[in-house]
C-alpha cells in the first residue's frame, strides 16, 4: 500500500460508498470523508467505523 490518505469530497450516497469500499479493500492507510453539511462525515464515519 503506497497511499498513505485519500481524501472523498462529498458525504451523500456515492462519497459513502466509495469511502467504505476503499477503506474494505485497504487501498490506503486512511480514508478521509468531507462534506460541506456539518456533521454528516462524522456520523457516515462513526457508522463505517463500527461496522467493520
């Protein structure tokens, strides 16, 4: 793994998913999610986080 972050811009739908399934297949060390709505990234975060 040579990322060490990945930054996804956007919180809804896709930017969930798509962080999710970078973060499954380890294609970094860290997956950052961004959103312009306050409060959004940490709760779609906490959620991927506890999944896992």
């Amino acid at each position: 793994m040579s990322v060490k972050k990945i930054t996804v811009v956007g919180a809804g739908h896709v930017g969930a998913t798509c962080a999710q399934l970078l973060a499954q297949k380890e294609l970094s060390r860290e997956v950052i999610l961004v959103d312009i709505a306050d409060g959004i990234p940490q709760g779609k975060g906490l959620d991927q986080w506890e999944s896992a």
